[in-house]
C-alpha cells in the first residue's frame, strides 16, 4: 500500500501542475486489450518480430506503470469490474456495471466528457454491451442484462459506437425494462444504425450520431478477417473523422477478443489480435503527431486471461515464437470447420482426410510420431462425439467436448514455447503506458481504479 500511497500523492502533484500549466489533452484515446496484461504484450513483441511487424507501439509510448487488477470482492477480477476501475475508478464487485458494491451508481471518464461538451467514442471487437466496453456507458448490477444495457448504451448519448451487437437480444420482450426494439429506439434517438454492412459504415459523414454493428456475437478474430469487417484500425479512423472538432473527443478502443483467444489458450490467434490493437494505437500516434500538445493516448489491459508464459518446459524452456506465424485460422473457426465436415459426412471420414487442414490450418504437416498419435486419438473422440450426438439429438454430456482443434493448437503452441496455467482470468498485473499530456506520472506500481481516477481529474478541469 505504501507504493500506491506515493502514487496517489504524486497523482495529485502531477495535475495540480498540469492544471496550473494549462495542459488538460483535448483528445483522449483510451486502448484495452482484453485479456491482455505484460506476457501477452511481451510475447506479442517477439512475434512480431519473427513477422516482421516492427516494434509494438504501444510498449513504446514512454511513461508506464505495472497495473494490479483485483476487484472489491475478488483477487481475480472479471472484466465487469476491471472496466469499471478503469472507466469509473472505483472498485466494484465481479460481474457489477458502473456502480460501487453497494450499488451506488458512479459516473465513467466518458460521461464526463461527454458532459464537459466532447464528444464520445466507444468501439470494441466483440459485443458492444460486453462487460469492458459497457463499463464506459452502463449501470447494471448485473453484467449479462444484454437488453437493459443497450438502453443505457442509447442513453448515454455518446456520438459513436462500433463492435459487435447484442447477444442476439435486441428485442428481448421478457426483460422487465423493455420498451421496445433497441435498434428501433435507437433511430428514434438520433442515431444511424447500420447492421453488418461496411458500405454503409465507411459512408457515415462527420458530425453523424452512429451505431455499427458487425454481428450479434462479435467481430472476427484479426486471424479470421476476410475483409467484410472493419479492422479495429479503420474502426478508430472512422471514430476520428466523426468525432473530430473544436470540443475534442475521447475515444475507447477494446481489443477484445484477445481475451476470446486467451480463454481458448490459442497463442497465435490471440498475439493475432494483440497486433491488431497495436495497428489502432498506430492510427491514434498519427493523430497525435498532428497534435501533439492536445492529445492523451492510453493504452492498458483489464486483466490477464490464460496465464501465458514465453517459455515451455516440456521443449526444455525453449522459446520459438515465430513457429506460430504458420497458423492461418482460429481455432474456433477450424474446430467449426472440423464438426461441420464430420457431421456431413455422418461420421464416416478417415483422419487422412483432414491431413491437408493441419497442414493448411497450423502448419501440421511434418508430425511427430507422439504428434500424430494425439491428434488422431483426439479425431476419433470428436467423430464418436458427433455420432453419438447424430444418434440421440437429446443427449448431452457437459463432460466430453470437441478435442481435435485443441489439440492441434496445443501441438503449435509447443513447438513454440508458449505455455498456459489457466482457461480463464488470472490475477497477473497489466501493463499501462501513456504518451502526451498528464501521461507523465505513469510510471512505478498503481491500482487500475488509478487510471479511471486519473483521466477523470484531467478532464475535469477542462
């Protein structure tokens, strides 16, 4: 606590100077990756090396801090309150929305920008009522209130939103609150809703209130991208020219399905995506060289998903990234390839049929004999799966699950060197770094409500 106590009072000497100086940024983009703490982002730099990438940019920006993320009531917080340390910052119990654990309603760094008279950005690369990106706009105790959180996204009034929709929940009728369809309701606000259609999106003129949806479930992995989407880079562009003006703007970017890829313990899907969020905070240094004394850029994750390592004991500690650029395909995406494959064919396919998709998909084509004797052992179980499940549409058996897909990946990632501990959140810290005015006390240990509370003391005093 003593570290954080030197912080905190040097939080405060550093914006009553720049309060004094007249330095409050008129342009503030805030940069998440879900999921994503210090090994995703030092294991993203070495990949993008072997890549041929460059430098992460944001390991880069110069003022930085080591980011715990526990929450009220949790040494491993989820991303509904990890989002709203750092929107809000406070800390609030697992699973809570812009309120404190006794339910008092608390207001987000975007909604006192959007009341000090900027304007307002929020895009995402899943579900834009998903715990991180609502965190910014909605009150909920409750982080899976899909449909009540849409209300609160139309009544926040923020002039851009992009990502992915739903849940599929839009027109929930049995929700207590409904009041209709929210893409309806959201019209009727003044947004331009667009739905799955990047014509329409890329045509969006400055000054317009938007609402872009690509999918109810979330936008692709960046591994995945066959260009009908928007990358996360053109999502903070367009942000940008809509949003741009002589009142400024705060922009939140989520790379959100690193956490996807973390939970999935898929190593090259998730640096993947690492690298497409450092693509976005190249679009916002851009900016920033355009304004270099008037823009904050941010750049933190909520919390670490997976327990990455670089290092893998089983290949004797080594480390060889750069054998995951083979991978040219998530492994949700081949493992729905995979069932579909085995269910049209009514399970009668040999594992030499789906040789060419190792090769095609990780690289697979030079096995081991333990390799292969894994994966075709993991063949079988998902085709007994498929056909037990062909026999009795009724039966379900939570314990067995698709095996094939995982097992590929876990071939891949060891002859990389990438090691998991965990398929869900862990408490490892994350890292923040900052560049522009008021990112200049970013540095040492500090809590993630820090960053909430920082940002919210800079455009206070707007």
């Amino acid at each position: 606590m003593r570290i954080v106590g030197t912080f905190i009072a040097a939080l405060a000497i550093g914006i009553s100077w720049l309060s004094a100086m007249g330095g409050a940024p008129r342009y503030v983009f805030l940069f998440i990756g879900d999921g994503m703490a210090t090994p995703q982002r030092m294991v993203a730099e070495e990949f993008a090396a072997a890549v041929g990438h460059g430098d992460l940019a944001m390991n880069r920006l110069p003022y930085q801090v080591t980011t715990r993320t526990k929450s009220a009531n949790a040494i491993i917080t989820d991303s509904a309150a990890a989002g709203t340390a750092i929107a809000c910052g406070v800390k609030t119990d697992n699973g809570m929305l812009g309120i404190r654990p006794d339910g008092s309603r608390v207001a987000s760094v975007a909604e006192l920008a959007k009341a000090a008279g900027m304007k307002v950005g929020i895009v995402t690369t899943v579900t834009i009522v998903h715990a991180t990106p609502a965190s910014f706009y909605a009150h909920n105790r409750n982080r899976a209130a899909s449909y009540q959180i849409a209300l609160d996204l139309i009544e926040s009034g923020f002039d851009y939103f992009a990502g992915g929709g739903v849940y599929g929940k839009y027109d929930q009728k049995d929700d207590p609150k409904y009041r209709g369809n929210v893409f309806d309701l959201a019209r009727k606000a003044g947004y331009v809703v667009t739905r799955d259609d990047k014509a329409a999106w890329a045509a969006l003129k400055p000054g317009t209130k938007a609402w872009s949806v690509f999918g109810d479930n979330g936008m692709r992995f960046a591994i995945d991208a066959d260009g009908t989407e928007p990358t996360l880079a053109e999502l903070v562009a367009k942000g940008i020219e809509l949003l741009d003006g002589p009142s400024g703007f705060f922009l939140m970017c989520e790379g959100g399905k690193v956490d996807y890829a973390g939970h999935a313990n898929d190593a090259a899907t998730n640096l993947r995506d690492v690298l497409a969020l450092d693509d976005a905070v190249k679009v916002a240094l851009a900016f920033q060289d355009r304004h270099p004394d008037e823009t904050l850029i941010v750049t933190t994750g909520d919390h670490e998903t997976g327990g990455m390592s670089m290092g893998f004991a089983g290949i004797g500690g080594k480390f060889n990234v750069g054998k995951l650029a083979v991978q040219t395909t998530s492994t949700e995406q081949f493992s729905s390839r995979i069932k579909r494959m085995i269910r049209d064919r009514r399970c009668a396919i040999a594992f030499d049929e789906v040789r060419p998709l190792l090769a095609s998909g990780y690289g697979l084509s030079d096995l081991t004999e333990q390799e292969e004797k894994t994966l075709r052992d993991a063949f079988a179980k998902d085709v007994a799966y498929v056909k037990a499940r062909l026999q009795d549409t009724t039966a379900h058996d939570a314990r067995r699950r698709y095996v094939f897909a995982q097992a590929a990946k876990n071939v891949l990632n060891t002859r990389a060197g990438v090691g998991w501990s965990s398929g869900s959140h862990t408490a490892l810290p994350t890292l923040t770094t900052a560049k522009g005015p008021g990112a200049d006390i970013l540095v040492g240990m500090a809590e993630n409500t820090d960053i909430g509370m920082r940002m919210k003391e800079l455009l206070g005093r707007k």
